[in-house]
C-alpha cells in the first residue's frame, strides 16, 4: 500500500535527526589532539630539562675526578728530585710511592723515559694511553701541568693523565728544565660512570609520573577550551533541526566566547531573514490561491459564453469568426492556468490528499490516453504490461500520465511511446519522444515551475505548471520522477512508484 505523505517522509526526517544526533567516533578530535600537544609539550620540556641537567651534572662529576687526579699527580710528580740518568729499579720505586697516594682512588702509574718503560704493575705499558696523550706530554716537556685524556676501552671507561717531570737549577733562576721522563697515570670511572648512569634512571624513573601528572591539568584545560566548542556544535545541530532561536550562553571576553557572540548575532539576523522569508512565502501563496479561486467564477461564465459563440461563429464574418474563436482558446488556456494555480497551492498548504485505490496500472493509463484521444498509432505507441495491481490515486496517476504524455507530443516528436512495467516493489512508467531531447542546461530545471527552456518565448501551449504538477503527485505517491536523454534521440521520462 502507498502510504501518506506524513507517514513516509517523517520516519526519514526522525532518521535522518537520528543520525545527526548520534556522536560520531573522532579517534583524533581536538580532545585528543589538545591532550596530546600538552602532553607533548611537557615531554619536550621534562627531556630538555633532564638532557641539560644530566649534561651539567655529568662534566661536573668528571670535572671534579679528573681536576682532583690530575693535581694531585701534579703535586707528587712536582717535587720528585731526579737523577739522571735514571735506572729501571729506582724508577719503579717512584711509580709504586705516586701509585699508593692515588687520589681520588689508586691509581696504575706508569714512567717513561726514552726507551725505558716501567710501572707499578706487571705490564710496563698499558694499552689505554694513547698517542695524541704522548704528544701533547712531550710537546711542551717543560711546563709540568700535565695533560688529561677520557678513554673508553672495551666498555670500561678511564681517565688518563701525563706529567712530565722537570728540574730547576740555581743557574736558570728556578727555571723547569725538562728532563725527558713523562709520569702517566691510569684511572677506572667506573663509580663516576655509575653516579652518571644513576642520575640517568632516576630522570627517567621520574618522566612518566611527571608526564601522568600533567595529564590532569591537560584534561582540565582540554575541557575548559572544548566546553564552548561542544556548546557551538549542539547549536548548530539544533538549527539544522529548524530551531533558529537556538543561542549559545557566552561569558568572558576570550576568542571563543567572541565566537558565541558572532554565533548568536548571526543566529539571530538568519532567525529575522528566514522568518521575514517565511511570511512573503506565505503571502505569496495566499494571493496566488486567492487569485484563483476569485478567478474560478467569472471564468465559468466566459466559458459558458465563449462556448455559446463558437457554437454561432460559423454564421459570423470570418474577421469576427477568428477573434470569437481566438477569445474561446485563450479563454481555456486561461481556465487550465488557475485549475494548476489552485493545485499547486494545495500542494503548498499541504492539504493535497492521497485518495487509493488497488488498480489495474495498464488500464488506467490506456483509460487515460483514450479520454485525450491519443489512440492514434502514429501519435502514441502504448507497451503495458498487464495484470500490475498498485495501489494508486487513479485521478492523480492520470494527471501524472496525461502531463508527460503531453508534453511530449507538445514539445518534442510523435510517435511517443509509452512503457508500462514492474521492477521489483516499483511501477515504472517510461514516456520518450523522437525529438531533439532536452539541453544538459535545461534538465536540472524542467520540473520547475514556470520555467522556460527558450528564455525569448514569452507565450507556451501550456501552463508551465503541468511538469511540476507532476512533480508533486509522484512525489505524493512516495516515488521518484527523472527526465533524461535517451541514447537513440529524444527526451524520456521515467516514474517510479512503489506497488
């Protein structure tokens, strides 16, 4: 059964509300995206804070290490009285006596002069001091500040220290002359490595509770931003609904509560526009249906004379004769022009009403070409499928019928063919022409009222009104109507309704 217009269209209309109501998923909405960013930012601040301290406190912890080794080796090398030339044994001695006196922890020394390699271990070299130590030591062999390295071997990190020894003579004026012998010292930093490394887990232990504490007041400054937004958001659903008095509460003087001031200023204007447009709409369609209906009476008299002097115009002069004949048909189109006004103003007021009935499709639209006297082969060309039982409005399928058909033969070629047929739960009804079919331009516009596809023709065979009648009617039924070009030539319209 084709059911009323108030049964079809609402349950799409609340369906259609209920999909605009329901919160779609925003897997990165700006919540996500403002949370995201604060946490992004306290990230970057905690690493840049915990990189420079860790920095700082690391070159303060070595600093330390290495200034204390390094002068302390200083101060035993600096009073060493030493006889040249030197000899393995006693040279060792003084590797043992500087190597006990380690400070900050013991040390491995290492002292060579020349050829001669000894230590306070049982290696007399050791593989962790470098070349570029031994250069710098020899190259200023008279200045004994010594010179530090930090070498890392096989994981294990050292610090290594060379002080060259020196003599002064009461004939150089205290003079440091060199004497050749270059002191190294070599020291494990393994506790330093581990004070480092402590301070490293302890900044990193403490980035994810930082990190979950800013969460709070990120949420919170999250919400404080999107309240207004969500506020914004609702109303502009509510106005879609038809709620144009719909106004957003706005305090402070931030942008966003700008913005629901703008919101509320153009809410406002819109609800005065379209309540402005409302009105001339609906004066509009009061005058044009008061028109007709005043225009309904004294039409019936001209017909009722126009009709009386066609009857006589055979025994008038042809001048007379045509002008009476001419009054008659312009007296008609008149009489179609405000019967259509009349129709589409009850469309407008929504007081059209479906009265259906379960019918034979393929006899009413014979029924309907046989009362416009379109039986003639060579004019219509009917292919009805029979036994189709709809459930129509037979005195509105045959205005949707008579209307196309029509148009057809007014505007494009004969022979026009009809096609009756079922798809499924739908009616088709095909109606195509042999003319030159109807302009892209046109076609987006040939349901609208009054419309002209040759914008110079002032004057029509028809109302202008007979396509958007039909409009109206399939739409009545709860079916779609659709014009197009048919690909062998010519225009087609095609109507769809349920069964």
């Amino acid at each position: 059964m084709t059911p009323e217009p108030d049964t079809d269209t609402e349950p799409q209309a609340g369906r259609a509300r209920r999909r605009a109501r329901r919160p779609r998923p925003y897997p990165f909405g700006l919540r996500t995206r403002l949370v995201l960013a604060f946490l992004l930012v306290a990230a970057v601040g905690c690493g840049t804070t915990a990189a420079l301290t860790y920095r700082a406190a690391r070159n303060a912890i070595l600093e330390q290490t290495q200034d204390t080794a390094v002068s302390a080796l200083r101060d035993q090398v600096d009073p060493l009285v030493i006889s040249l030339p030197v000899n393995a044994d006693s040279l060792r001695d003084v590797a043992l006596s500087i190597a006990r006196q380690g400070k900050p922890r013991p040390w491995r020394v290492y002292a060579e002069y020349g050829t001669l390699h000894v230590s306070s271990t049982d290696r007399s070299t050791s593989s962790v001091i470098t070349p570029e130590l031994r250069a710098r030591a020899q190259a200023r062999p008279g200045t004994p500040h010594g010179s530090f390295q930090r070498v890392v071997k096989n994981g294990t990190p050292y610090l290594t220290i060379a002080v060259p020894a020196v003599f002064r003579t009461h004939a150089t004026q205290g003079t440091a002359q060199p004497t050749g012998l270059v002191f190294y010292a070599v020291m494990e930093l393994d506790d330093e490595e581990a004070n480092i490394e402590a301070m490293v887990s302890a900044a990193r232990d403490g980035a994810l509770p930082a990190l979950a504490v800013a969460l709070v007041p990120a949420l919170i400054a999250s919400r404080g931003v999107l309240r207004p937004v969500r506020e914004l958001r609702r109303a502009a659903h509510s106005m879609g609904r038809g709620r144009l008095d719909t106004r957003i509460h706005a305090k402070g003087s931030d942008e966003l509560a700008d913005l629901a001031r703008t919101f509320n200023e153009s809410a406002a204007q819109l609800e005065r526009s379209v309540a402005e447009l409302r009105n001339a709409e609906a004066r509009a369609r009061r005058f044009a249906s008061d028109v007709s209906h005043e225009l309904r009476t004294p039409l019936a008299g001209m017909l009722a004379v126009t009709e009386v002097l066609d009857e006589d115009a055979g025994s008038l002069d042809s001048d007379t004769a045509r002008a009476v004949r001419l009054i008659s048909a312009e007296t008609g189109k008149l009489a179609v022009l405000v019967e259509d006004l009349m129709e589409i103003s009850r469309f407008d007021a929504r007081a059209a009403e479906l009265h259906t009935d379960e019918v034979d499709a393929a006899d009413c639209v014979r029924k309907t070409l046989q009362h416009r006297h379109w039986t003639d082969p060579a004019q219509v060309v009917p292919y009805l499928e029979e036994g189709i039982r709809a459930r129509l409005d037979p005195r509105r399928f045959d205005v949707v019928v008579a209307n196309l058909v029509g148009n057809a033969l007014r505007h494009g070629a004969a022979p026009v063919t009809v096609r009756l047929y079922a798809e499924g739960d739908e009616l088709v009804t095909e109606v195509a022409d042999r003319g030159p079919g109807i302009h892209p331009d046109v076609l987006p516009h040939v349901f609208d009222r009054f419309y002209k596809a040759d914008q110079a023709r002032t004057r029509s065979a028809g109302s202008g009104l007979g396509l958007a009648i039909t409009l109206e009617n399939v739409r009545l039924h709860g079916g779609t109507v659709r014009a197009a070009n048919h690909p062998a030539g010519g225009a087609v319209f095609i109507v769809r309704m349920p069964l």
